[in-house]
C-alpha cells in the first residue's frame, strides 16, 4: 500500500455510499494480509520501521535471527533491541547502509544488514519527501562464508596435493639411487681401503645413509598428511580403542618418564570410526605432547559424550604454545619443536575432518597445551532447549 492511502480514503469519506467504504477497507486489510504473508516466506529479514526507529513490522526469519518473539518486538525501538546497532548513525546519514554484522544469540551467524529510509512520495514537492521510516534487510551469508573458507581450504590441499606428487617423484627416485651407490662405495670399501681410513669412511657412510632414511621418512610422512583416503569405519568403542593405543605406545612415554592419566568415561556410545585411522590420530596427538613436554610431564587423556558427539581429550602441561602461533599449528611443516616433521597435526585435521568430526586447540604458555576432538554419534538424540526466562540481550559487533 502506497504511503497516504488512509488519508485520501478519509478525504473521500463523505462521497463514498457504505458499500464502496466497507469493499475499499476490505481491500486494503487483504492487501496487508497478503504483504505480509510474503514477506513471512522470504529467507531474508525483513523490518520496518517509523521516522523514529520503532519497530512497525518485523517477519518470521529476523525474529529467528535475533531469538525475538514479533509481539515483543512490534512497537519498541532499533535502539533497544538492537543495541550493537548505530542508530544514531543511519538517522545521520539519511542515506542507504550497507554492513556486515555477526550476531552472537541465539547461534552464530554472519548477517548483511541494509537499511534503506522510506519516504513519502506523494509529496507535493518531490525534493521535500518526508521521510516515513526505515526498511531494514538482513540476509544470512554464514553459509555462503563457511562455503568460501572450505573451497580455500580445498584448493590449498589439492595445491599441497600436487606439491606431494612432485615431491614423491624428484626426491624419491633420487634417494633410492643414493642408497644403491652407497652400498657399493661400502663394498668397495671394505675390500681395498686401509683398515683405519676404512673405519672412517665406513662412519660417513653410516652418517649419510641415516640422512637418506630420515628424508625418506620426511617424504613418506607428507605424503601420508596429504592423500586422500577414505576411511573405513566400524562401530567403535573409543575407551577400547585408546586402551589398545596406550599399550603399544605406553613404554615410549615411560622411557621419558612421562605418565599417562586416564579420565575416561564409563558407557561411551559407540561410534562409527576407521580404527586404524584413529590409532595414528591417538599416536600423533600424544607424540605431539611428548615432544612438547621433552621428558618429566604428564598427559591427561579423557573422554566423553552428549547428544551430538563423542569427545576425547589429550592435555599436558607442557610449555604451551604463543597465542599468535595456536592459528598456524595445522599448517604443513609449522613446527614449535626442536624436534619433528610439522605434519602430524595436519594429519589429525586430515582424519577428524573425514570422519565429519571437528577440532578445538587450546594452548597457553606456561600451562600447557590441551586437543579436543569431537565425533558425531552414530545416533543423534534431539533434546528441547531451555526455556526463556526473559529477552535475550543480541550481541552484534561489525566485521573489520
């Protein structure tokens, strides 16, 4: 309905027969109905507002954006609702704003918020429209964001991908001649050099060949990191499967006099894993902790389990890692270690990302270094969430 219609309808009033009002009324509450269940199907947010800022209209989607109840909303200002809002400054500008927000309540999501003044424009003098109020759109781009990270994310490991491949073939080739020419210096040697110099070429020979194996060994664990496989999953229980990598890894951590702390959770449900996948994710998480802690430490492992996920836990009290450098421990050969390959955590990520679970990292110095990983249950339990008790306070800070 254009801005004014009431007004022209009250002048007519008095020329009107009865019939013609009521079938006029009709018509308009038809056209508003109507509007409004449009706007109610739409997937972006839609808000109206007067010159002042207080809600006229608000559809379903923004209420569900902002955890809003639309009687609740109607009639109150921007201002309060919204208080990460600048009101004041869309009223300044008089003009169209454009920005991106993230909104905290009642989940997480990247919003684009427009807002757009709406003026009348049956003003007798188009240059003094008066302005009416507000139209605000908000359009959810959370998606369209996580799409971007995760087509980032893809193009650099098929660039890794590719690196691996080059890798493989211009330093693998070239190693296994190495060793070939290596063994028959070492034949030769044994059987015409004097036995003192012998000795000490039979020594750098020793030296070089443990260097092939470790660049051997360099080569071979990237291109673990970046392969693609797919895992073969079988119900599983994940206390067991711990137990089982414990023993095989136990007397390494003993040697360092590292001990080992069980916290595990009794009745863990079973979930869908690759076991053997899951072993080297075990091994590359505690030999990480190790390395970290060098010798004289402890290694907390525990587990858990909600309607969504089974956890498990690998905490040590390490030296810990800057907060700068925690963004970059995924990165292939990032490393805050004297000692390893910088591959074992992006072949954890590799894994857990496979399997459709999710890692948090958290480090501080001086306090250690603690991975969470979290797997989908192979059955996922819906639960009501709590009521609420009054209006939700909606955190928004604009992105830089």
């Amino acid at each position: 309905m254009k801005p004014g219609i009431i007004d022209k309808l009250i002048d007519r009033l008095d020329k009107l027969e009865p019939e013609e009002i009521q079938s006029l009324v009709l018509k308009a509450v038809q056209e508003k109905g109507f509007l409004e269940r449009v706007f109610d199907v739409l997937r972006e947010g839609i808000i109206v507002t007067g010159a002042r800022g207080s809600i006229t209209y608000i559809n379903d989607t923004a209420c569900k954006f902002f955890g809003l109840d639309r009687k609740t909303a109607s009639g109150n200002p921007v201002s309060e609702l919204f208080p990460g809002i600048p009101w004041e400054e869309v009223i300044e500008s008089g003009g169209v704003i454009n920005r991106d927000l993230i909104v905290r309540y009642p989940e997480m999501r990247l919003l684009n918020f427009y807002i757009s003044p709406l003026a009348n424009q049956d003003a007798e003098d188009p240059g003094e429209e008066e302005l009416v109020g507000y139209v605000i759109i908000l359009r959810d781009n959370t998606r369209n964001r996580e799409r971007h990270i995760r087509e980032i994310e893809s193009e650099k490991i098929q660039a890794v991908q590719s690196l691996a491949a080059g890798v493989a073939h211009e330093i693998g080739n070239p190693l296994n001649s190495l060793n070939i020419h290596l063994q028959v210096i070492e034949r030769k040697v044994k059987k015409r050099a004097d036995p003192e110099l012998a000795a000490e070429l039979l020594e750098s020979l020793e030296i070089t060949r443990n260097e092939i194996k470790r660049l051997d060994f360099i080569v071979e664990d990237f291109l673990n990191a970046v392969r693609p496989t797919k895992p073969v999953p079988e119900a599983t229980d994940l206390n067991e499967l711990l137990n089982e990598a414990l023993t095989f890894i136990g007397p390494e951590m003993a040697d360092r006099r590292i001990s080992i702390v069980l916290e595990l959770t009794e009745e863990l449900p079973l979930i869908q894993v690759d076991r053997d996948q899951m072993k080297q994710v075990f091994y590359n998480l505690i030999r990480n902790s190790s390395q970290a802690i060098g010798s004289d430490g402890e290694i907390i492992v525990r587990t858990g389990f909600n309607d969504e996920n089974v956890s498990f836990t690998f905490a040590d009290n390490g030296p810990g890692i800057p907060a700068d450098q925690v963004s970059r421990v995924f990165e292939p050969y990032y490393t805050t270690k004297k000692a390893g390959s910088g591959l074992g955590l992006m072949i954890v990520h590799r894994i857990i990302h496979e399997h459709g679970g999710e890692l948090q990292f958290q480090s501080q110095v001086g306090s250690g270094t603690e991975v969470t990983v979290f797997l989908p249950r192979a059955e996922r339990l819906m639960r009501f969430l709590p009521e609420k008790s009054e209006s939700p306070v909606i955190d928004i800070a604009p992105i830089d």
